[in-house]
C-alpha cells in the first residue's frame, strides 16, 4: 500500500512539473514572439536601409534567442531622445539652447590647415598643441590607449591642468575601456574634469549600448583643432618610427572653423556629463579671425542628427563626380546604394579608384568585402591594395576639386550607426597636399584580382555570401 501511495505521490509531482514547465515554456515563447515582432516595428521607425530592415528581421524571426539580445546590444541607431538631450544638432542651426545653437553642417572661409599623414609628426604636433595652451583643451577621442601613447598626452593634461588650464577630456566608453585608471586618477585630482560617452553595457544605456562615439576632436584655447582618424594609441602614433604603426590621415585646423568644431565637442560633453548647453556657452566665445584661404564644410553625422548628412553627402559625391574619384577606407561594407552608384559610374567609363589595406586589423570585415570587391572590378573599378602596413586612413577625392575627409569608414556602422564628423574642403591649396600624399600611397599597392581573390574556393564563396547577408549588422 505505502509503496502505491510513495509511486502515486512521485506521478503527481512529476505531473505537476510537467504542467508547469509546458506553461513556462509557452509564455517565454509566446512573451519572446511578442518582443520579437515588437522590435521588428521599432527597426521599421528607425530610417534604416532596407538591407538592413532585412537583416534584423530575419536574424530576430530565425534564431530569436539570439537576435533578440544582440540587436539591443548592437541595433540602435537613431534616438530621438537621445537627440534632444545632446542638444539638438540640427541641420538649421535651431535647439532648444537657442542661445548656443549646434549644427551638423556648418561652413567656414579664411582658415589655415596643415595635413599630418606621418604619426610620429602627429603626435609632435598633438603634444605641442597641449603645451602651447593657455586656457582650455577640449580632448574628444575613441580610444584612450593604456600605453606609452596614451600615457604620455595624460601626463601633459596632468601639468597643463596643476598650471590652471581648463581640462576637459571624453573618451568612448567602449573603445576606451582599457583606459589608464591610475593616470586619469592623477588627471582629476590635478583638477581636471574626464567623462565617458555611453557607457558599454546595455543595461547601463537601457539596451543601446551600440552607439559609439566615434569621432576625433581636440580643440585647444577655440583656436586650434586636431581632427581626423587617429587615436590616442600607439597603434596610431609615437614618438618614435614604427614599423606596425597605422598609416593614418588627419588635419589641423585654426581659424572661424574651430568654434564649430569646439561646438560639437561641448554637445558631446553636455550628454556625456549632464550639462545643460546654457550652463557651458560662454566655453566657446565667438572666433571669426581669418588665418588662411581654406574654404571648409564640417558634416556632423550620428544618432544626435536628424537623417544621415555624411551618408548623403557621399552618395552625392560618387553620383555628381565627372573625371575622377578616389577613395581611401580601412573598412569597406557599403550599402546597396553606395554600391550600385559606384557601379553606376564605373561603367558609363568614369575612373575609380578605391584604395583599402591589403589585410585589415578586422579579419572579417576583410572576408565581407571580398564578394563586393569582386562586383566592383567587374564593373570596371580600379581596386587597389595598400601592402605597407595597416591603412587606417579616411579619404574621398572628386575631380582634384574636392577633397573629404574625417572619421568615418566606408561602411554600415559608420555611416548609419557612429558619432563621425567629416570636413569637406574645396580649396585647391589644400586638395593638392592630399593629391600627393595620394600618389605616395598608390606606389605602394598592388591591384586587387589575383586568382585566389578572383576565384575562391566553392566553400569561401558560400561562405562569402552568406556573409554578404549579415553585412548590415556591422
């Protein structure tokens, strides 16, 4: 009798488990299915490509489980919250903080430029900068190396700030991470004030932790601006030769254009440390004093700007283009459009020339380009692999009368997703420093085409496809 009852009592409990397990599992699938066609509608609202609608949704439909948590930690992109705490960059000039409007296209006459395409002159240039301040320097920066680089420019912030300078230093939370604790310690003690953009875990962010801020800004006294492609790494700078170090472009500016520049940094400093723009305005005194001929037009592109300026200013660019167009890039991921456009004028005989590294510090964004590569040289493209190193370099030519250049890669992310900041200049006198720099780098490239490249095994190209698929999401 006991041993009917003890197998009766382990049936019901078993029973029992079972019937709660079938309810838990059908309201994870069916709280999982709502979610799923939640985010579904917020990536329609959110003024993708279609690509990338594509994607999302079918990675989200397919394999949920993990769709569903990497595109809240890798699927933002436009935030209109977030655009209005950042101080509405508007392409008007009009925000809330009337008294200190940001705008994310901005144009200015009678500057002065110098290019830096060599890190070790960079780097001299960036220390000397901070050395000759006297009363403020604004730092923006996406990495903030733990190395000698990094170290080095903190311990000048550290004795600029004990002499009374106003130090104001942003860095990415993701792509500084590895940031020196112990020197910016020392950094804030000297009185200096260090933030970091958008923290890198989604549940710090509320699940929007994709958003990075990718520019490169240092203004000093709202009279000089360092911009481009490098960070704050020995990877990108030294004071010494090195052989692994990335080849890189950027620019030096001074004159009207630098009290834009400083305007963007400051809209990022207010998100990043919660101060309203009113508070800070006074930070940047109006600098209208001619220094040169340079004739320049800032693009401000991101999250915290209403449509996508850069990305539209670069289709433009490759559809207007009558002779000749040049582009530099580490990274290559265009979108359809882009894609189809370069095709477009490629075959109506225009002359392209797409420079990238021959191999890349991202091995997969090297194996994702492959296939585009491929269509381009069909098409008639002249495609071009740098063989000295690393070109982390950012560069778009049109015609020997355009030149852009900035933060931005030719890719999805950057274009679509980043904080980037790109200058446009149209002055001869800066465009033909970069024409040289130009012909100094297609010296030291093969052309892209060999039979590995034109013809890769079976497998690769499935591969090479399917990867295709997934583009949009880096």
């Amino acid at each position: 009798m006991f041993e009917f009852l003890n197998k009766f009592w382990e049936w019901i409990l078993s029973s029992f488990q079972w019937i709660l397990g079938a309810l838990f599992s059908n309201v994870l699938a069916v709280f999982g299915f709502i979610l799923a066609i939640v985010i579904i509608m917020r990536i329609f609202r959110e003024q993708r490509r279609p690509s990338s609608i594509l994607a999302w949704s079918f990675f989200i439909i397919m394999i949920p489980y993990l769709g569903v948590p990497l595109y809240f930690l890798f699927g933002g992109r436009k935030l209109k919250k977030k655009i209005r705490a950042k101080g509405l960059l508007t392409g008007t000039g009009e925000s809330h903080a009337t008294s200190f409007p940001v705008r994310d296209l901005f144009h200015a006459t009678g500057n002065k430029v110098k290019f830096q395409t060599d890190g070790q002159v960079a780097f001299h240039n960036y220390c000397q900068a901070i050395e000759e301040a006297e009363k403020e320097i604004h730092i923006l920066t996406y990495i903030l190396g733990d190395d000698a680089v990094g170290n080095a420019i903190l311990d000048l912030l550290i004795g600029k700030a004990r002499q009374g300078v106003r130090v104001r230093l942003l860095v990415d939370a993701l792509g500084s991470f590895h940031k020196p604790a112990e020197k910016i310690k020392a950094l804030k003690t000297a009185g200096a004030e260090m933030f970091t953009f958008m923290p890198a875990f989604p549940f710090q962010t509320h699940g929007w932790a994709n958003l990075r801020n990718h520019r490169k800004i240092a203004v000093m006294d709202n009279r000089k601006c360092i911009l481009g492609g490098r960070n704050l790494d020995v990877r990108f700078m030294g004071d010494k030769p090195d052989p692994d170090r990335f080849y890189d472009f950027g620019a030096t500016y001074e004159g009207p254009i630098v009290e834009y520049l400083n305007r963007i940094f400051l809209s990022d400093w207010a998100f990043a440390s919660k101060q309203a723009l009113e508070d800070i305005a006074d930070l940047v005194p109006h600098s209208s004093e001619v220094m040169g001929n340079s004739n320049i037009t800032g693009i401000a592109s991101g999250p915290d700007v209403i449509g996508d300026m850069l990305y539209e200013r670069l289709v433009n660019v490759i559809q207007e283009f009558e002779d000749e167009l040049i582009i530099v890039t580490p990274y290559f991921i265009p979108d359809e459009v882009l894609l189809r456009s370069l095709i477009v004028k490629a075959r109506r005989g225009k002359k392209i020339t797409l420079i990238l590294p021959e191999k890349s510090n991202w091995a997969l964004v090297d194996f994702v380009r492959s296939e585009y590569l491929r269509e381009l040289l069909e098409a008639g493209l002249n495609i071009q692999l740098f063989q000295g190193g690393m070109l982390h370099a950012k560069v778009m030519v049109s015609d020997r009368k355009l030149a852009l250049h900035g933060s931005a890669n030719f890719d999805i992310r950057s274009l679509f997703v980043n904080f980037e900041i790109g200058m446009v200049h149209t002055s001869l006198e800066d465009i033909q420093p970069i024409l040289t720099w130009l012909d100094w780098l297609t010296d030291r490239c093969r052309p892209f085409g060999n039979e590995l490249e034109l013809n890769p095994p079976r497998i690769r190209k499935v591969l090479e496809n399917a990867a295709r698929l997934v583009a949009p999401l880096l």
